[in-house]
C-alpha cells in the first residue's frame, strides 16, 4: 500500500481577502489530509499565496503601498483563515519567498530551456488585466473576458513562450487513460474537447516595463517570469525540488491537486506540460469544484451579496461552517448560500441532530451510572450499522464525494435515534445498560467518523464519552 498522501490546494491571489469560495476549497483540502493521516499515511498537505503580478502591483499603487507591504498584509488574512477553519497544512508556500521558492522557479526555467522549449518573440493579442492572462479570439464571448465581462487590452510586446503545442499528443493520452485522472468525469471531457481544438503555444514572460513586479528571467533582466511557470511550480518549490531533498523524493508526484473549475485549463495541460518538459512525473488526481452562490447569484461586490468567511465564523463557530460547506454544496458543483438555509441545516443536523444523540446518551449513562469500555464490542444490530457506515464512508472520501459521506454518518444518526424510540432506555428493563451502552458505543464511532470533516466536534464527542461529562454540543440558532 502507498504509505504517502500529498494533497494541495491551490495558492490564493493576493489581491483581496479570502473568500468563501477559498474557505471551501481549504476544507475540502483537509478532510483528505486528515482522512489520510486517520489511515496512517505519512501525510504532506499545502496551501499558499500567489503574490505576483500586474492587478497586485496596481491594486498597491492605489492604496499607497509597496507591493510587499501590500501582499503581507493580505497573507496575514489568510493565515487567519486557515486557523480559523482548523486546517491542518503542513505548509504555507509563497511566491514572493526568494529562499524556497525563487530557486525553484529559476532552476525549472532552466530545465524548459535545455529540452529547447523555450523561444522568444513578438506576440501580439488580447491580455486580461483580471485575469491576469493572454486570451485568444475563441476565448472572447461578443468580444469580452467571459470571467470579468470587460474588453481585454490589445498588446504587442517580445515575451518569452513556451512550446505547449509539443505536449498536446501526450496530454490527451493521460487525461483519456486516466494516467492523470480529471474529477469529476464532466471535467475530464471538458478538458478533453478543449484539446481536440488544439493547443497553442503560451507565454510564459512579461516585459520589465508591464510587469515588474514578479521574479527574473534568468539571464534576461527585461522579462519577468509569468504566473505559469512562477505559480503552479509551488507545487514542488514546497517540497525542497531545487535542493532535490527527502521531503521532494517522498512526496512528489501529488495525490491530488484541489483547484476551482475556473483554473482547471492552467492544471491540467499548462502544469502537466511544464512537468512533462522537465522530466518530471505528473500529479496523479485534479480535482475541480465549481463556485459558491449567493440566492442564486455569482457573488458580487457590486451586489453586495458576498459572504465574509471571517463573519460566519465569528458568529457560528468553526465546525458548522465546514459542516454547511461540505453537506450542503455540491463538492463538483455550484452550491447556493444564504443564512436562512444555514441556520436550518444547523439546527436540524447539528443542534438536533448530533448534537441531541450525544446529549441524550451522556445524559441516560449518567443517569443509570453507565461507564464506557472502548474494548468492549456492542450488540450485531449496532455493529453492522457501523460497520456499513465506515466502509460506506471510506468508498465515497475515495470519490471525493463529501456531501454523501456526511450523509452517511447522519444516516447513522437517525439510525440511533430511531433504535432508541424503538428500544426506550428510559425505562427499566433487563438490557437496559446494555442499550445505554450501545448508544455510547455507537456515539464513539460516529466520533471516529467524524474526525476528517469536524476535528473539533469530533475530539468533544470522544472527550464526552470517555469521562461520561455531558456539554452541550451546539446551541440551536
């Protein structure tokens, strides 16, 4: 068995706060890396920041600040979210790191450079300040940037490209074989009908004079590196690729790539093309979720329907959040948010849910003086109800399929609450320890289950069951 896990996010732009949509992705993130770690896999999980660019260096100018100062303060807001939504990242990797990334940055421009896949010239087209991307005609819908609705700018200046159009062939043969599998499937075939159009070759540099702000090219001190070859290379610069360490050979090729639909062009053929140059395997899984909305709507400053990550938390709490963001978005789909729809599934699923089976079993074992034994197994109805829970639950985290994993384990949920109606521990009768005993049984199990997706509600349960203390789990709103 592969006795190594290594998942990533991708690195957030800098140029604004965290987003929900981030917040979702980080979670997602982490329910592999704790799920892997649950299992004994010795378990690398990344995060970062991509700090470079024209929109940053712009959106800098306007506030008076340099650049650096600009992207720390940023990052201090996603530090914060991370700790905030108990994200478990073994590291935190940044662009503007000139120790651990800007080598590896230059040294895999070296390597594109000695496979003769680098050339200079004039290019001349559509560049999209909010993308921060060149764009060709069939990317334009009635002549706009379809992501920012705004005409791009029409450029022409000497950049250094990369020869992507090389790669093409054997692109498509990884993605069709699954060599590098697309999740979910409707992904794959999107990607897949994007290369029978062909594939270009891409700019990988800026002039000095569009973009200082951003790292060297190597022996050119007029052209600075593009997000491509700056950006996606985090991916190894964390792991020690420049220096070729222990962490580089353990860990390296990824497990998974966690990324949004809107990036999945740039993971799946531009990063498998740069690797495939550099004589470098490929990350073995990408796995795209789609965006949250907000009533229905893409979310929007100009709507002023945005939802602040840091608000919800500071309101709710850590565990609801991540419960509401895995249980009720869709993990490859679009997902709708509104307060209304979070505060019902919180007090259905959590305050009355779980939060009432755990409430009820301290409180009946209390009662009656019911200690729990962790060796001692229950009766063959409860244990084939969680024996179907775990191996259910394993087979869809395997799928990346978060929604219906929590489902199950609420499905174990009202499986108690239904036995306990049917067998009434209240009342004194023969089995009545015994039926206490199975509901702080299957309490503990569900508590295992629960450690990937709320670490912190899971650790309570546990800590409840042992000592037989009765807490509140989550107050209804």
């Amino acid at each position: 068995m592969n006795s190594k896990f290594y998942v990533t996010t991708s690195i957030a732009y800098t140029n604004a706060p965290p987003h929900i949509g981030f917040a979702l992705e980080l979670i997602q993130a982490d329910v592999l890396a704790r799920h892997n770690r649950e299992k004994g896999k010795e378990t690398f999980f990344l995060t970062g920041t991509d700090e470079h660019g024209q929109k940053i260096a712009k959106k800098a100018k306007e506030e008076g600040k340099k650049p650096q100062d600009f992207v720390d303060e940023i990052v201090d807001d996603f530090h914060e979210l991370i700790d905030q939504l108990n994200i478990s990242n073994d590291d935190f990797i940044r662009t503007t790191d000139k120790e651990k990334h800007w080598p590896t940055v230059q040294l895999l421009w070296k390597k594109l450079e000695e496979n003769g896949d680098l050339y200079k010239k004039k290019y001349s087209g559509y560049y999209c300040v909010g993308c921060e991307a060149f764009l060709t005609e069939k990317d334009l819908v009635d002549g706009v940037c379809p992501n920012h609705e705004e005409k791009p700018e029409e450029v022409e200046e000497e950049n250094y490209f990369f020869k992507l159009s090389e790669y093409e062939d054997e692109i498509k043969k990884l993605i069709s074989e699954d060599s590098l599998r697309v999740i979910p499937e409707g992904r794959k075939k999107e990607i897949l009908s994007f290369l029978k159009e062909g594939l270009e070759d891409v700019s990988v540099s800026r002039s000095r004079e569009k973009l200082e702000w951003g790292i060297p090219v190597p022996g050119d001190e007029d052209q600075r590196m593009y997000v491509w070859v700056d950006a996606l290379s985090n991916y190894i610069s964390a792991l020690g690729y420049v220096d070729d360490d222990d962490k580089f050979k353990k860990f390296w090729p990824a497990d998974v790539h966690c990324i949004g639909k809107d990036i999945l062009r740039f993971h799946s053929v531009i990063w498998i093309g740069l690797l495939l140059s550099a004589g470098l395997e490929i990350p073995k899984n990408i796995f795209v979720h789609g965006f949250i909305t907000s009533e229905g709507k893409k979310m929007s400053k100009s709507l002023g329907n945005v939802v602040d990550p840091f608000e919800l938390l500071k309101e709710y709490g850590t565990d609801p959040v991540r419960y509401y963001l895995l249980s009720a978005i869709p993990p490859t789909g679009d997902g709708d948010f509104t307060l209304e729809k979070f505060k019902d599934k919180y007090n259905a699923d959590l305050a009355d849910g779980l939060g009432n089976l755990v409430s009820r079993t301290i409180g009946l074992a209390q009662k009656k003086g019911v200690e729990f034994d962790k060796d001692r197994s229950a009766g063959a109805e409860i244990m084939k109800r969680v024996s179907k829970a775990k191996k259910e639950t394993e087979k869809l985290l395997s799928k990346y399929e978060y929604k219906k994993s929590l489902k199950e384990i609420w499905d174990l949920i009202h499986f108690m609450d239904r036995y306990i109606e049917k067998k009434k521990p209240w009342e004194e009768s023969w089995e009545q320890e015994k039926i206490i005993f199975e509901m702080m049984y299957a309490c503990y199990q569900i508590h295992e289950l629960l450690i990937p997706f709320l670490p912190e509600t899971a650790k309570k349960v546990k800590t409840q069951i042992e000592n037989c203390e009765k807490e509140i789990l989550f107050q209804k709103i």
